[in-house]
C-alpha cells in the first residue's frame, strides 16, 4: 500500500483533515497509526480498508445524546421501572408525550427508507407505530382504570425497543439519523444522499464513492497526467468521476462546470478535486461539533495538534452552542497558558471561528477571527471570565441575554461594552437585576481592554466605587428615597456621554450634604472612556454594591 500525505489548507479543508483523524482515531487499532507532523498528517491506504464503517460509527457515537433512535431506546429502564408501579398523572403526561415522539419518528420518512435498506422481516415497525396509542383519562376515570391499557402500551414500547437494539437495525436506522441531523447540512445529491440512492446501503455508498476511488487512485501511474487538483496539487489522470470530482455537492460551495462553464476562465473549469480531497471533504462534518442543526469549527491552523485539540469536544444532550463556544477558547487559552506570554504571542496567528448554522439556507456558514490581541485579552482576563460562565440576565419574557457570550462577542469584533453596563445598571436600579458584582467585573473587564483599544485606563476603579458607597452612607435613610433619583439622572449623563450634566448632578448630590466632592473627579473630564468608567464604577457603589468573599463569589445567583 501507499502513504497518502494531506496538508493543512484553507478552513474547509482542514475541518474535514480533522473529521478524518477523529474518525481514524476513534479505532483503537488505528490510534497511533497516523503520522502527524507540524502542517500535514500521513497514514497508509491500508487504514482506509473499513473507513466507511468507522465513518458512521464515529458520527453515531459523538451524537449519540442527540440522535432520534437513541432517545427511543434510552427509555427502557424507565418504562420497566413505571410498569411496575402505580404511575402518577404527571408520569403519565411523560408517557403520553414519548408514545407521540416514538410514533412520529417511526412513521418518519427517514425512517420508511430505513426499513427499505433492511429489508422483509418478520417485524414491521409501520403497524406497531399504528397500533402505539396515547393513554387519556376520561372525567370518571382514575389511573387504576387504565392501567391495562397502560401496560399493553409498556410492552408494545419494550418490544419495539428491543427490535431497535438489534445491531443490523439499530446500524442503519442510527446512520440515517446522523445522515438527516448532520452530514445533510454540509454536503448532499452524491452518494447516500443522491435520491435515487435512498434504498441502497449507506455503508456501501460511501465506500464505493469515497475510500474506493482514492486506494484506486493511488495505484494508478500519474507520472504523465497534466492535470492537477485545485486544492492540494495532485495531479489527476482524467476530469471525470471517479478519477476527478467537482466540489458542488458540498453545501454553497463551488459551481457545476458543466452546466455554469461561464463561470471560468475561457470557459474552461479547473475546479476539480483529487479523490483524496473527494474523501476529505466528505469528513468535514465530523470536523465541526453540531448541536441542534448549529455547529462550530475553529480554524487554529498553527498546527496539527492546534486545530484538533481546539475542536475536541465530548457533546452531551445537556450543553448548548454558547457552552460548546465558551469551552473551545478556554481551550486555547489553556494552551496559551502553558508558554510564556512571547511565546504566545509569536505562535498563534488569527485565528478564523467558523459558525454552522443548517437552517440557514442562504448563508449557512458565518466567520469570526480571534486575533493574538483578542486571544491575549482573553487570557490576561480569564479569571473574570470564568466568574461570567453561566450569568444571565432577563430582558424579556423568556428571552435572556448570556453575559458571557455577550461580552466574547464584544470583544471578537474590537467593541467595547459599555451598552452592555447600561442596560445592566438600568436594570439594577430598578430592581429587575441584583448582582451587582458582575457589573463590577464588566467594568474591570472593560477597562483591561482600554489599551487595546487605544484608550487609556483608570487606575482606580474601587476608589470610586468607593467613592459612591461613601456617599450612600451619608445619605443614610434619606437615601432609599432620594438615591434612586440621582442614579437615574447620572445614568442618562453616561449614557449619552454629557460629561456636564454628569457633573451637575454629582455637585448637586455631595453639596446638597454640604460633602466636598472628591477632586478626583477631575478624570472624568479627560476622555469620554474615562468618563464613562468614571462613572460606571461610582453609580454601582452608590447603589451599595459589595465585593462578596470568595464563598459569597460562588454563591452568586446566575440571574436576577
């Protein structure tokens, strides 16, 4: 056999590099048979030999907490469990809602093409999601009426369970679900998912259209051939399947030079691919970590071992998008952190964030690029930020703002976060939102970044927090009326920048208890960034925010 070598490329090739040594690792007997060097990863033609098996086995795997069939069998032990007890009407309302789900899926059209892969047997899963019913109680009805209804529908589920746990059933059933939740949204119309190749077995799509063309290609004598793949310059025998392959199948990108030929120079298309990119852009969506049709890569090309740890992932039915993003750039802070700050700064480059999202037909992929400052930010903070995982604030009914993400956003596109201060402190004024020490943290936060942005820092934040506290102080009993007030006549001052007014109001407050106001003050006016920290930092102090201890820290509720 031959040694094939692939080199990192652009983002969409290296997610699929990645997807490729996920699913070659996922087998212990291939573990440590790839050969990974700086910018480029080698391994035999022999380790592709049941690629097409591993290849769904590794997708089943990692969304194994996600796909339908899995949610269906997962039940078993609690459908024992309620079988042989009296159930509740709360339990019941559950077993109602999974008898609607399995019947769904199983009358699915994935699941009908499913049965035509497996074949006759003597179980037609079709008529047992006919015969899987709701259980309601009628008005004179208690639950021990029902309970032989209930435990024909028990058994049903059980019996039906154990038909999908049979490993040829469960095989492809499992591969179609991961074919429809996942691999549909990055590439479609060849191979398993060509319509006319519905009813044909996945498993032996895959291997005819994708690992069988590249050993075949490999033995094949291109010494002569002029012809060469655009993305790593092999050279390529003849412009035709299965010797060459265009790359419009995969989602939004490339276009058909055959039916669009006016799209190239003289009319001539030289976007063809070797059959080992045809193998590696087909990986691509074991490259990305996918969460309910929305999915990120991030392309830290340094290295080899940078971009796969970057987007190593394990997923599980309870984390979200956000989390999923929060944990990849402590990832990489983490490896950050393992050097010195030069050596940081002098190995990673930008750094290209590359979001999915499936139900975005027209424009499925978005990009972000964390640059070495941006990473350095995160790094030089990441106390504070861990202190942000989690905090959420409510803006309206069911909508709620993610701190976190909020401030990375933020911080991703060079801005800073003083709108998000004002609608935090507005809140807190009027009661909606309590934890005032994470509007501290954003201003630390914020005021870190300064330099990066070109501003000038202030020193002193907690002297004028101090500041603020101080003077709550004085005001005393008096305050719980006249405070909120002032609070809401400094806010708008920061709001629209009107450093005047700002000052009006403060003269106003300190004289008004015959308090001298402190000359610091006099910062305020030197910049508008300075003045809006200023500000922020003393408005939270005059609310009577406290620095918690460290247990008091952890104890913060997460929203108001």
């Amino acid at each position: 056999m031959s040694i094939i070598r692939i080199e990192l490329s652009d983002w969409l090739k290296n997610a699929g590099i990645v997807g490729l040594v996920n699913i070659l690792e996922s087998s212990i007997d291939l573990k440590d048979k790839i050969n990974k060097k700086s910018n480029y990863i080698e391994l035999d033609t022999s380790e592709l030999n049941n690629f097409n098996e591993l290849y769904f086995e590794y997708l089943i795997q990692k969304y194994k907490a996600f796909i339908s069939i899995e949610k269906i069998v997962s039940k078993e032990e609690w459908i024992k469990a309620i079988l042989d007890k009296d159930i509740t009407e709360k339990e019941l309302e559950s077993f109602n809602n999974y008898i609607k789900y399995v019947k769904e899926r199983l009358k699915s059209a994935s699941y009908k093409s499913a049965y035509e892969i497996i074949g006759e047997t003597d179980y037609n899963l079709l008529d047992k999601s006919a015969v899987l019913k709701e259980i309601k109680l009628k008005k004179a009805q208690n639950i021990s009426d029902i309970s032989s209804e209930f435990n024909e529908q028990c058994n049903l589920l059980l019996e039906i369970i154990a038909y999908l746990n049979k490993a040829e059933i469960r095989k492809i059933i499992a591969a179609k679900n991961v074919i429809y939740d996942v691999i549909q949204g990055f590439w479609s119309d060849v191979s398993f998912l060509n319509k006319n190749n519905s009813k044909f077995d996945m498993y032996e799509c895959y291997k005819n259209d994708f690992a069988e063309p590249v050993k075949n290609y490999i033995e094949d004598n291109l010494g002569k051939s002029k012809n060469t793949c655009f993305t790593c310059d092999n050279k390529i025998e003849k412009l035709s399947k299965p010797f060459a392959f265009d790359i419009t199948w995969i989602t939004k990108m490339g276009v058909d030079g055959k039916r669009k030929s006016s799209h190239f120079w003289n009319y001539y298309s030289d976007a063809n691919i070797c059959p080992i990119c045809n193998l590696v852009y087909s990986c691509i969506p074991a490259g990305f970590n996918v969460i309910n049709g929305k999915g990120l890569f991030i392309n830290n090309n340094q290295s080899i071992s940078n971009i796969i740890s970057a987007n190593a992932h394990v997923l599980n039915g309870n984390k979200t998008l956000e989390e999923l993003e929060e944990e990849t750039y402590f990832n990489i802070v983490d490896s950050m952190e393992q050097k010195s700050v030069e050596e940081a700064k002098s190995e990673v480059e930008n750094i290209q964030v590359v979001k999915f999202d499936k139900n975005n037909g027209s424009r499925p992929y978005t990009f972000n690029v964390l640059s070495k400052d941006k990473l350095l930010i995160i790094k030089n903070n990441k106390k504070i930020l861990e202190q942000l995982l989690n905090k959420k604030v409510k803006l309206a009914k069911d909508y709620y703002l993610n701190i976190y993400s909020s401030v990375l956003d933020r911080i991703y596109n060079g801005k800073n976060l003083f709108d998000l201060l004002d609608t935090l402190t507005r809140l807190r004024i009027s009661g909606e939102y309590k934890n005032s020490y994470v509007i501290y943290l954003l201003i630390k936060l914020n005021n870190n970044c300064m330099d990066m942005r070109g501003g000038r820092q202030v020193y002193y934040i907690d002297k004028f927090k101090d500041y603020g506290m101080n003077l709550k102080k004085v005001y005393g009993k008096e305050g719980e009326n006249k405070i909120p007030g002032i609070l809401y006549r400094l806010q708008n001052a920061i709001k629209v920048k009107d450093q005047g007014r700002f000052m009006d109001t403060l003269l106003n407050a300190y004289t008004s208890k015959k308090q001298a106001i402190p000359v610091d003050f006099i910062q305020a006016l030197q910049d508008t960034d300075k003045f809006q920290t200023i500000g922020y930092a003393f408005l939270i102090g005059l609310q009577g925010m406290e620095i918690p201890s460290k247990n008091e820290e952890n104890n913060q509720n997460n929203e108001a």
